[in-house]
C-alpha cells in the first residue's frame, strides 16, 4: 500500500469518526476512540481492497471497501459499548 493510499484511508477514517461524532448523541460523543476505530476500520477495508483487485486498480474498491469497513468498526464498537452499559 503506497502513500497516497494510506492518507485516503486517513482521511476516510477521520470524516467517518467526525460526522459520526456530530450525529451521535452526547453520550456517544468519544471522537477520539472514533477515530481510532473508523481508521483501523478503513485500514481493514482498504487492505482488503488492495488483496482483491490488481496493482493500479484499487482506488475506487480502497474507497468504498475503507469507508464500508470503517463504517462497520464504528457499527461495532457502539454496539460492543451499548451491551458493556447495560
């Protein structure tokens, strides 16, 4: 994964955290651990995008394959949190 990829899934994670911050509600407003996880969450995407297609052809999958796995981290974690709360 070159340079330009990983700044993609940087940014991909970040937008994903920050808009899930501004809608979430006041108890669900951990932007850090957000950013952590969406960024993991995209790296896992993205990674996966540039296993499955060939060299040079991996920018629109590292897109859509990064925010759909940081999208599903996200998912995840608040639900893992919803069940440490109850």
């Amino acid at each position: 994964m070159d340079a330009v990829s990983m700044m993609i899934l940087i940014s991909i994670g970040n937008v994903v955290a920050w808009v899930a911050a501004m809608r979430g509600r006041p108890a669900e407003r951990m932007l850090l651990l957000n950013v952590v996880v969406c960024c993991l969450g995209a790296f896992a995407g993205g990674g996966l995008a540039v296993w499955l297609t060939p060299t040079g052809l991996a920018r629109i999958p590292l897109i859509f394959l990064g925010f759909l796995g940081a999208l599903l981290a996200l998912r995840l974690t608040r639900r893992l949190f919803r069940q440490a709360e109850d």
